[in-house]
C-alpha cells in the first residue's frame, strides 16, 4: 500500500511537473524536492523507530520498609541511612522514596533535591501502607512504575527481608532484565529482642514406620530462659504436643513424629511461648513404604489368601469393596497396583474405569485381575467398561469347569411338631446352607407336611440368598408329617441335573408313615441318580431316629442328632461341608502350561485349576501360562502394557473353587508376588540429591542421581498448577531446571525416570524453594539476610552496599524514537529550498 | 492536547523563513531591452523600498505545509476519555520464533491480533506489554489500533523463556490499575478456567523441532577425564529425524554424529573432542524440519585436565596430615606440598594462613585453632544449601563438631553456622576477592577427619573454588521453548505467599473512573501535509498565461 502511495505521488508529481513555470535545472531541481519530501513524508507515516543509546543520569528508589516488624528504632535508623546516603548522592542522579507494608505507596516523587531526615520520619509517620503485612513484591512493582518510563534505575531496599505476603522472588528475574538492580540493606538489631523462629527442616523423605525428625531453629533474644510449647498436627488434628525448654540464643530443638501413612505427610507446626510468641508453620515429607495394593472383593469381612500372600512378600494390602473403588484418579495415586478379585466386571462404573484407565496410562499403575465374579455367564456375554483395559476378550465358549458342583435341597418340616423357635432355627439353618455354596450351585427349599410345598425353587444360589430370606419369612407350622411326597419332589428336582453332587438335607423328627416297599424303591432310586440324604432330627416330643437313620445310611447321607436348637445352622453347615469334600478333584482338572514366549516364568510343573474363564488373547498381549483344556489352549495368564502401567488377567479364580491345588501350592505366595510386582508401578529405589542452586542470579533445580531420561513436574503444596520442569542434563548424572519466576515455599517434585525398554519409575520427593515464608510480622526479630543477598544477586545488585547503586553516576538506556523527528526537518527544509529556487515563477 | 516534544515547535522557525522568501521575490515582472542591456549597469538603482508583501493561494498553502510540519514534529496528543482498558500480552518467548509457512508463529500472532483489534470499541484503549523479557512496548495506554501493531511489529521474539502471568503483573503495575480485560497472544494453552476478562489469541500449532537439551562438559572433581563432550538432544517433532550434531572450534569441526531418533526420544551423543583441544567449543544441531533455530546450538568450555592442582601449604603437622587424607579422598584429584612450577597454569591452594599468596586461582583457608567447647549439648549446623559450598547438607545438620575459636572475618559470606551454646558461629564462609574464590574453614581437620560433613563441604569448596575458572555454562533456551508440539503454560494464578496461602495483594488500585487514553495526531498531521504539499504542487502548475521569463538574448 504504502508502495502504491509512494508511486502514485511521483506520478502526480512529474505529471504535473512538466507544466511548472519553470526551466532547465530549476525545473528539475524543484521536481527533486518536491518528490524527496513527499517520499520523506510518505515513510513517515508508518511511524518507524530508531533505536538510538544515550547516556542519561541514573534513577534512584528508596523502598523502605514500613511494616510492624520494623520498629521505631529501626524506621529511625531507616530515614537517618536515607539522608546519609543523600550525602553521597551525585546530584544528577536523581531519586524517589517509596514506603511499603501490605501495599506501597509513593511519598517522594522522582528529584533532585537532597532528603532530611526530619522530613523523612514524617512522611513515614503520615504514610499509610497497612504495616499488617511486608509486601516487597508491591514495593518493587511500585518502584518499577517510576523508573519504567526511561528504562534502568536502582532499588535501595531498607527492610528486614521478613515477607509476610506476595512473592518478591517472583519477578525479581524480570526486574533484573529491565535493568533494574536491588541494593537491600537490613536495619541494625531492634531495640527490643524477642523470639524468632528462624528455620524448620525435615527430611525429602521418610520410610514408613520410622520417625520423621523436625528440627526447629529458634533464636531466643529475650535474654532469659522460657518453655517453648511444640505442638504437630495433621489436618488439623493435634498427634503430638510437648514442651522444651528454650535458652537464650539460637537453639535447636527436635521433635519427632511417626510416619505411619505412605503418601504425603503434611504437618503444622507450631511453637508457643508465655512471652506471646505463637506461630505456625507447615512443612512436608514424602513417606515411601512397600508396595501399597488395592485388593478389591465383594466381601470384606476376612482377607482372602491372594491378598495374605501379598501381605506375606512384604506388601500392603487395603481391602475395599467394588464400589469404593475411587473415582479420582488421584486417589489411586496412593497406591502401586489395584487388584481385582473375583468381582464382576460390571460392578466397576465408567468414571471407576474412567479412573484406573488414567493411573495405568499416566502414572504407570497396575492392574491385575483374578476370576470373575457375578453370573459368570452373564458377564462373559455382555461387554463392560472394564474391557478394555483387560489383555483378554472374555468369549462366552462355556465356562470351563468341571461340571456344576452342587445342587442341593432342603426339605423343611413345618408340620405342627415344627412350631416357634424350631422353625425359627431351621430357617437359620437353610441360610447357612446357602452361604456354604458358590454363586453358581443350584439350592432350593421345600417345605412339607403331609404335602410338598416349594419355598424357593431349585435356582443358583447367588440368585436365592434374598429370595429365600424373604420366602421363609412367611413360612409357618401346620398340619402333619409325610416326608415320602418331599422326597419325591426333591428327587424330581434333582434327578434331571447334571451335578457332581447332588443332596438333600431333611429337617423333621421323622414321624411319618412309613411304607417299606415304597421308601426302598425310592432309596433304589436315589442311588441310581445319585442323590444322597443327610437327615437331621428336630421336633418337639419324640424323635424317629430309626427312620432318620435308616435314610442317611441307604442313600449315602449322615444322620445327626440336634442336641440345641442353636446347633442346627452349624449341624446343616457341618453336612454341606461334608458333601463338598466328596467333590472328585482328581477327575476333570486341567492342566497349566509356560508359554515358550514367556519372559516371566520358566517351564515348570504348576498347579491344576478346575475352571477357568474362557478368553482369548488381545493381539497385543502376551500370554504366559495356558490351559491345557477344552477345545484349544486357552490363556491362564496374560498381561500387556496399557500407557506407562500394565494390566494381568489370570482367568482362574485364584481361590478355593477353582484353584485349591494352587492356594495349596509352596510356590504360591512368591508366583502371586512376583505377577502383582510385575504390573505395579516400578520404584525409584536410587538414592538421589536434589538441591536448589543459584546460577547467575537464576534459582536452578539441581538432581543428581541414576536417572534416565527424567521427567518432573512441580506441584505446590497448595495443590494449584502444577510447573513442568525442564531438565536439562548437565553431567552425566546431573539434571537441573530453571525456577526462574517461581514463587517460594513448599513443592513436591514428583519425578520418573525412563529407562530403554523398561517401564518408567517414579518418586516424589518435598522441597522447599527459597526463604521460608514469614507467617508472623512482629517487631524484635533478626533480618532476615539470607533472604536479602539472595534478592541482590538475583536482581544483580550488591547486599548491605546500598552506596554502590550510585555508580556509575549514568546510564546509557535505549531510546526508541520515531523517525519522523528526524525526516520532518528535513521535509522543511526541502520545502523552503523548493520554494526559494521556484522564485517569482509563482506569481 | 499535549505535546510529546515541544521542542519540535521550533519547526515553526520556517514560517518567518517562508515570508522572508516571498518578500525577497520581485513581483512584478522584470522586462529587459535588449539593446540597453549593455548598459544596465549605468541605470540607477532605485533604492529598495519596503513594501507590502504579496502573497496568493500558493502562499497560504506552503505556510499552511510549515505549520502543520511544526505541528507534527512537536507530536501532539489529544486525550479523550475511554470507557475501557485492555492489557494486550504478546508472548515474546523463543517458542514465537517458530518458523511456518505464513511466517514465524510471532507474525501469525500478529496478524490475529489485527483482526481482534477490528472489532474494537471507539473507547477502548490499549496497553501492550510484551513477556520475554517483560517490556511495556506503549509507553502509555494508546487508543489507535495502529499505535497498537506499530508497537507490536517493533518488537520480535527473543532467544529466551518468558512467563506470561509475570508480564500480566508487571504489566498492571506499569498501568497502574487493573485492565478492564487482558488480551493474550500466545502458542501457549488457554488455562482451563478462563476468567471473563480474559481473551486468549491462540497461535502456532504443533511444529516439528529437534533441540539440544543437555550438554555435559564440566569434569568430575575426583574423576578422569573423558575427553568428550556428550550432547544430549530431543525430537519434539512428531515424526522420525535424522539430527546432525557437530562440535566445533572456530571453524574447525571436530567431531560430527548422526543420530536417528523417534518422536518424543532424547539420546545422548558422545562428540569425540581431541586431547589438545581445550577452550570454547560450540556444539551445532541439524535437523529437517526444525521449526526453531535457537535450540540448536550451545556453547561449552572444555578443559584439558580434571581438576586444577592443589598446593597443600600448612605447617602444623597434625593439620596437615588431616587434609592430606581428605586430599587423598578424592582420586583423580592433583596435589603437592608446593605450587607448581609453572606460575602460569592454574592451581589453588589449601592453607592455614589466613593471608595466602595471591598467586592461584583461589584459596581454602583451614583456620585451625582448637575447637569452641560445645559441652555436651550437640552441635547443629545452619546451612545455606543454596550456596554450592552447602549443597548435599541438609538445611540443619547435627555435624557434631564445634568450630574453631578463631572465628572468620566480618567481610565474609557465611555458608555454614554451627550453633553453640546459643551463638551462631560461621563454620565455613567464602568471599571473591580480585576474580579470586576464598573459602574460610573454621574447623579443625583432627577434630572433623572423620566427620562426612566436614568432608564434603571440604569438597563442595574445592569444586566450588574450580568451577570459577572459565565458564562452563551454555547458552541452552529453556528446553519447554522447544517442545512446539505441547509448549507449557505460563499462566499461572498469581498465588502470593504459596506456603502460608495468603492471596496475591492486588497489584494495582481500584481502575479510576474516567480513564483517558492519548490518540497521538501524528499520523493524521503527517497525511494532511502530504495532501497540502500535493495541492499546493497542483496549484503551482496550474499558473497559466506566463512563461518563464527566459534569459535576454543577445539580439547580435
């Protein structure tokens, strides 16, 4: 565009050129004139810059300190070093006064003219900068606003370095950068002494189990001895208290408190005194323990012995039920693999999937899963969330058991005879029965007198349990005794039924007709389908042990004699018992076998399991143990990498049903240990050393150690954005990262390493960045110069030399100006020449 | 109005210039005979008379021309009231340097913040602030859109990292108020809760780049030398690279790797460096594509021996067999009982006179008089782990071992207090005196051989003292600058004292209630003398009916 004016013109120009009443060189010479003015003004107007350096006298702030923790004296001291250092002032230079305390405010404007003292303490006395608070970071923000207009300048900081708000560290870098350098100088002592607290430490990290030592610096200026009261807390709640005495000077006084819990320790420490010293600081340490597994199963009322092994191989287990799985990925944090147990993949929902989907793939957890619970056919055939996340596609081929178990019935007496509290334990008893059995046996309840009635029909009794709770409610004692019709009922339940056990358990006092002829064909008959008759006598008067006896020994069964109503739901769990350990583990168990691929396991004997899940592997999964079964071999255990984690399915039970020869087996707790370790989170076991050192003026993250291609993040202990750290290798076993910009206090650096071909590992470790942040602004307390010089170096100034900001007396600063300020004069000029040469021709 | 640079008024000079112009020039025609030319010089000359001056359009256009020059050289302000203020942050970080098709990524931003500008309100002004390093690139709050991109083109990325949450609180407290709103120009990610004042202009995308992240040249103190550099790089690309990494001197290449590496890899890279080369090296990256350029190089300073000599000069025996066997600690590590003989190479030395020969390149000085009495309350150390001296101790150390009597000097710095019997007594303290590293041992070697504390700070000196000979740092930018693909963010809520969780003061006042912006007449002053000039020009050749009045002629 501007090209296009630019042509424009000097067409007009010449255009017009040829018809000026002038001739020979004049003519050319105004055309040139007017042409170099019109293209001057024409680059004008896009208002270019150039960049010109100029020496210029130096600017000068006084930022001081006008907060409760300077006292009188001090302020005196301050207004006093103010017009000393007037005294040495180069008059060129010129100065302002900024006061500060939670905000800042200016009370001498940029000049030239020395400051008295008297004038000084005036203005302080008059400022109001709200001394609840020491805000150096206002302060400098302040200053930074008077001296920006030319660039450069000098900061004369006359405080204690004791910041109670903002964060001075923060921009300090940015400062520097703008040219501006801080001088801090601290006051002298203050007249009167009191306590400081002047550093607390604890170490990185901790084993759990082990003490956690808090040492405690404290500075006593009063002269005399107190009690100095120690109390720790976490989340508020007070786990020890004590008292130590505290003589004058500096002292450290130790305390000591248990790590119990793995994760983050934060504790609030704090220290009291009878003199009014009370103050609080909070400080933090990682506590490492062994793997933490989250072992998930419906019932929580005893561990099973998956979880014992863990706990044997020196692993934490934490026993939840499904629906307490978190559903913040966070939380899962907490521990290095979850372990899922015999639960039905659909108990879990999409934000718990959700959940552990996010600690496999962004943190590297673990997941390992044994068995299913639930309908298992039921939950083969439908798809879950859980899905996939799992190595295996669970395909509904037929569960791979050795024939259904058990099918069981209990016949019930409720003739008269089974009246009030009888009734009452055989209903007990009948709920024993069914939790004796798995979810997939077959139960029911029949009831008799003189009839069969059905109380809950044969079904599984994962099905049955409240069903038959409700059922017996209502059940009630009438009429009389034939047990013949319950039998035959039974019989025409079970006898269809393919069952490698199937029973009856009778419940009368056995007085009934009996037909000889009848019961015996019917006994023939019974043990033709093999259904066997336990038999318990329980009436009110006279019991037919005969009769009951004579069952229990035709069919196979055992009699028992209740001798306490209360024995009854034992009695009925004593005979299932019985009845299951007639189960033939020797027939139908299938074999296990290594996977020639295998990187886990050798080739050796393992264990039978008498059922399984049938699957087949993801492609990308890799399958360690088979069953030698059914059609084709089929995955025992496989696992694969999910993100950084990676998940194991073992399609057996790891339990009693199916797996008795493994939970028997030596070699279990090491095999259950060594699959869970292979899925868990790997651990930082290095030791390593983390510091912060300053390079340059510029606070750099610095960690030594065996690490490989790390990578960390920052996260402060109020829980707010986390700051990647960029890591840059600076030795062979050397890292630092810039905290260039990074407010002071407590962070953790949560760490992993990422070694080839190997899964990563993480650690955490607490830090503290920068001077401990004051939380207490009261008079008496020493400055805090450590504090001070770091903000000198950082801004590139000098500590407790506030006269060097004085030197050099000049400054060269940038200055951008337009270049029209120089084209202008000379389009004038062009102008006035043009128009001298064109002479009378422009009349 | 206001002006800028009154001085530019004295433009104003060329009005009396103009009319002594028109007053000089004849106004009516001068007619010459030819056959009197001869003996014009016999004429009279009248005497000049003062007369009135005679002007016409042309005049007024040309004084109009000079005044409005005058004007514009002066750079007028005229404020007028604005409804509302923006902070415009323009991220400045190396990561903008990015080259893409239409551009680098800091152009794109650019043009963005063009088209958000053309829906500005009337009353809106601006304040542009760039964020590395934080700058106010408009001295004062501006209400053209053109005073905005002017500013904004004036400036270009630089070579370094920036914060955007440090320019947006260095920017208000330039202000002097809270903005109305902030604009950012970034590649960064908006934050996930965004404020309703908060306009985020995302710019750039996923680029590929390749960078040198690591770069390991400093020795160990107690190790051998390698005799190589290792250069550590990244691919933050998305694809496959092939990288080329050279080490030079001059412009000699030393040695060159080629390294293939997948999306996301680092790999660290030995560069063989010859036994006789020592000095400043630079370590080069090529890569195609890479998208940033300043990532791929860094400097380091290579060195031919481990460690630099130690002069061991102590007369008492007892101290001197103690250091001798820290000395011996440290393998690798050169050490005699007199400087070397070559004054020239540099050494330092270990001492217990409190004024060593100025000769070395620095100092321990072991002040080894007999120990403070602790009594039998423990000693605890007070250490300034930010100091390299203090480093690998924890910040309270029970060291068990109470300092000499002596004490240190006042001038020093201490890195080290012990804590006995309720005074702070510097341990180990250093100064740099001269370009010379000191480092104060108030500890006696017999008391402390065995401790470990003692050991490694008498180490940490050593290394210390070492490393201040030449620079072994490199110009490395940020490594998050590099990563294109998933650049960090800056913006961080400004969170005050984050231990003790006191908010963030606010950074400025309460935003006055009639804010001004200054609309600078520049521009305008500087069209509407393009304009006069081209009438007046018009003007001028439109003067008919007259010819030039030509030389006479000699009619002979």
């Amino acid at each position: 565009m501007q090209i296009l004016f630019l042509t424009l013109t000097a067409a007009g120009v010449l255009f017009w050129g040829r018809r000026i009443p002038l001739s020979g060189w004049k003519r050319t010479a105004v055309i040139l004139c007017r042409l170099a003015a019109l293209a001057l003004l024409l680059q004008a107007i896009p208002q270019r810059v150039r960049v010109t350096e100029r020496e210029r006298p130096q600017q000068v702030v006084y930022a001081v300190d006008l907060s409760n923790s300077m006292d009188a004296k001090q302020r005196l001291w301050a207004a006093e070093r103010i017009a000393s250092l007037e005294a040495v002032r180069p008059r060129d230079v010129r100065r302002a006064v900024v006061a500060f305390g939670s905000t800042a405010t200016v009370i001498e404007p940029l000049g030239k003219e020395p400051l008295e003292p008297d004038k000084l303490s005036k203005a302080f006395d008059a400022a109001s900068v709200g001394p609840e608070q020491t805000d150096v970071e206002q302060s400098l923000l302040v200053a930074l606003k008077l001296l920006s207009a030319d660039g450069g300048g000098r900061i004369i900081l006359l405080s204690d370095g004791r910041e109670t708000a903002g964060n001075a560290g923060r921009i300090l870098p940015h400062i520097r950068r703008l040219g501006i350098s801080v001088y801090p100088e601290p006051p002298p002592a203050a007249a009167q002494a009191a306590i400081s607290w002047e550093a607390v430490s604890v170490p990185p990290v901790v084993q759990r189990g082990q003490p956690v030592p808090i040492r405690l610096v404290l500075n006593n200026g009063t002269g005399s001895s107190t009690m100095a009261e120690i109390s720790i807390a976490v989340s508020g709640v007070v786990i020890k208290k004590g008292s130590q005495a505290l003589r004058p000077g500096w002292r450290v006084l130790s305390v000591a408190v248990p790590a119990l819990q793995q994760g983050t320790l934060a504790l609030d420490v704090r220290v009291r005194t009878p003199q009014g010293f009370d103050e609080q600081r909070p400080v933090y340490t990682e506590v490492e323990g062994p793997p933490h597994v989250l072992f998930v199963d419906e019932r929580t009322n005893a561990l099973p012995l998956a979880a014992r092994a863990l706990q044997q191989r020196q692993m934490e287990v934490s026993l939840v039920q499904p629906s307490e799985v978190p559903t913040d990925p966070r939380a899962l944090l907490n521990y290095d693999a979850v372990f899922l147990f015999n639960i039905p993949k659909s108990s879990l929902s999409v934000e718990q999937v959700s959940a552990l989907r996010s600690f496999l793939e962004d943190s590297g957890g673990g997941l390992v899963m044994a068995g299913l619970g639930g309908d298992l056919a039921e939950e083969l055939r439908t798809t879950a969330p859980l899905d996939a996340l799992l190595p295996v596609t669970f395909e509904a081929k037929g569960l791979q058991e050795t024939k259904r178990r058990v099918c069981m019935i209990m016949l019930v007496d409720r003739s008269a005879s089974m009246f009030g509290p009888r009734l009452a334990a055989t209903k007990r008893a009948a709920v024993a029965l069914v939790n004796q059995l798995a979810a997939e046996d077959l139960a029911g309840v029949l009831a008799f007198d003189t009839k069969a009635y059905v109380v809950m029909e044969m079904q599984p009794v994962g099905n049955a349990r409240q069903e038959l709770i409700d059922k017996l409610v209502k059940l009630h004692s009438t009429g009389g005794t034939d047990v013949l019709p319950a039998l035959i009922a039974a019989q025409n339940r079970l006898e269809p039924l393919d069952a490698q056990i199937k029973h009856v358990i009778l419940l009368s006092d056995g007085q009934t007709p009996f037909n000889l002829g009848l019961y015996r064909a019917l006994m023939e008959s019974f043990r033709q389908d093999g259904i066997s008759i336990s038999t318990i006598g329980i009436g009110a008067a006279f019991i037919n042990e005969e009769y009951l006896q004579w069952l229990a020994d035709k069919s196979g069964g055992n009699y028992y004699l209740l001798q306490t109503l209360d024995d009854l739901p034992k009695l009925v769990a004593q005979d299932v018992k019985d009845s299951l350990g007639r189960l033939p583990f020797s027939e139908g168990k299938f074999g296990v076998k290594t996977n020639p691929a295998s990187v886990l396991f050798s080739d050796a004997p393992w264990p039978t399991v008498g059922g399984f899940l049938t699957a087949t592997a993801k492609p990308e999964a890799s399958v360690d143990l088979t069953v030698q079964g059914g059609d084709e071999q089929s995955p025992l255990l496989a696992g694969w990498s999910v993100g950084l984690g990676r998940s194991v399915v073992f399609t057996s039970d790891a339990d009693t049903r199916w797996s008795p020869d493994w939970l028997s087996w030596d070699g279990f707790e090491g095999w259950m240990a060594q699959v869970v370790r292979w899925a868990m989170r790997p651990r930082f076991a290095e030791e390593l050393f983390i510091s912060v050192a300053p390079s340059a003026g510029v606070p750099r993250l610095v960690i030594e150690g065996p690490l490989d291609n790390p990578q960390g993040s920052l996260i402060p202990a109020s829980q707010e954005n986390a700051r990647p750290l960029s890591l840059i290798q600076s030795r062979a076993f050397r890292w630092e990262a810039s905290l260039e910009g990074l407010p002071s206090g407590w962070y953790q650096l949560a760490l992993s390493s990422h070694p080839e071909g190997e899964a990563p590992r993480f650690t955490k470790r607490w830090l503290q960045i920068g001077e401990p942040p004051q939380t207490r602004e009261a008079p008496g307390q020493p400055a805090q110069a450590v504090w001070l010089r770091a903000a000198a170096e950082a801004s590139g100034g000098w500590f407790a030399a506030p006269d060097a900001a004085f030197l050099p007396p000049s400054t060269h600063v940038l200055v951008r100006e337009p270049v029209s300020a120089w084209w202008l004069p000379l389009v004038l000029m062009l102008l006035l020449a043009e128009i001298a040469l064109r002479g009378s021709s422009q009349f | 109005m206001s002006l800028l640079t009154p001085l530019g008024l004295l433009g104003l000079l060329s009005v009396p210039v103009l009319l002594w112009l028109w007053r000089k020039q004849p106004t009516r025609r001068l007619t010459r005979i030819a056959s009197l030319v001869p003996f014009e010089h016999l004429q009279q000359k009248q005497p000049h008379k003062r007369s009135r001056l005679k002007v016409n359009l042309l005049f007024w256009l040309q004084l109009a021309a000079c005044g409005v020059l005058a004007l514009a050289l002066a750079q007028p302000l005229v404020r007028h009231a604005a409804a509302k203020t923006t902070l415009i942050i323009l991220d400045t970080s190396a990561s903008m340097g990015a080259r893409t098709r239409g551009g680098t990524v800091y152009e794109q931003g650019l043009r963005a913040l063009t088209d958000r500008l053309r829906s500005r309100s009337p009353l809106e002004k601006y304040f542009v602030v760039a964020s590395a390093p934080v700058t106010a690139l408009t001295p004062q709050p501006v209400g053209s859109a053109a005073d905005v991109q002017a500013a904004a083109a004036s400036f270009r990325p630089q070579a370094t990292a920036g914060s955007l949450s440090a320019a947006a609180q260095i920017g208000q407290a330039l202000l002097g108020y809270a903005p109305s709103s902030i604009v950012v120009v970034s590649d960064e990610p908006p934050p996930s809760e965004q404020a309703d004042n908060l306009e985020w202009i995302r710019v750039g995308g996923k680029l590929p780049n390749a960078a040198i992240v690591g770069l390991d040249s400093e020795p160990l103190l107690c190790g051998q030398a390698s005799g190589r550099l290792v250069a550590v790089i990244a691919n933050f690309s998305e694809m496959p690279l092939q990288l080329r990494v050279r080490a030079k001197q001059a412009s000699r290449v030393l040695d060159e790797q080629t390294v293939d590496l997948e999306p996301g890899k680092r790999s660290a890279v030995a560069l063989a460096v010859p036994p006789d080369i020592t000095g400043a090296i630079r370590v080069e990256l090529d890569a195609d594509p890479d998208a940033l350029d300043w990532d791929n190089a860094a400097e380091a300073d290579v060195r031919s021996a481990t460690s630099v000599p130690v002069a061991l000069s102590v007369q008492a025996e007892p101290v001197r067999k103690a250091l001798s066997g820290w000395l011996n600690a440290c393998k690798g590590l050169s050490w005699s009982e007199a400087a070397p003989e070559d004054p020239a190479k540099p050494f330092m030395w270990v001492t217990d006179q409190v004024s060593p020969s100025p000769s070395g390149i620095g100092s321990v000085i072991v002040i080894a008089g007999p120990p403070e009495a602790s009594g039998q309350a423990p000693v605890y150390w007070l250490v300034d782990n930010d100091h390299p001296v203090g480093r690998y101790l924890a910040p309270i150390e029970p060291a068990g071992i109470a300092p000499a009597k002596t004490g240190v000097g006042e001038e020093v710095r201490p890195v080290i207090w012990a804590m006995v019997r309720g005074e702070r007594v510097p341990v180990v303290a250093v100064r740099e005196e001269e370009g010379r590293r000191i480092v104060a041992f108030n500890l006696h070697p017999q008391a402390a051989a065995d401790s470990s504390q003692a050991l490694v700070v008498f180490l940490n000196s050593l290394r210390w003292i070492m490393s201040g000979t030449g620079h072994v740092a490199s110009a490395f930018l940020d490594p998050l600058e590099s990563n294109l693909n998933e650049p960090a963010s800056t913006w961080t809520v400004a969170t005050g004292n984050a231990a003790t969780g006191n908010a963030a003061t606010p950074l400025a006042s309460e935003r006055p209630k009639l804010s001004f912006a200054s609309l600078p007449l520049l521009p305008w002053l500087l069209w509407t003398a393009v304009c006069l000039l081209l009438i007046e020009w018009w003007r001028y050749a439109l003067i008919k009916g007259r010819p030039p009045v030509a030389p006479p002629q000699d009619p002979l």
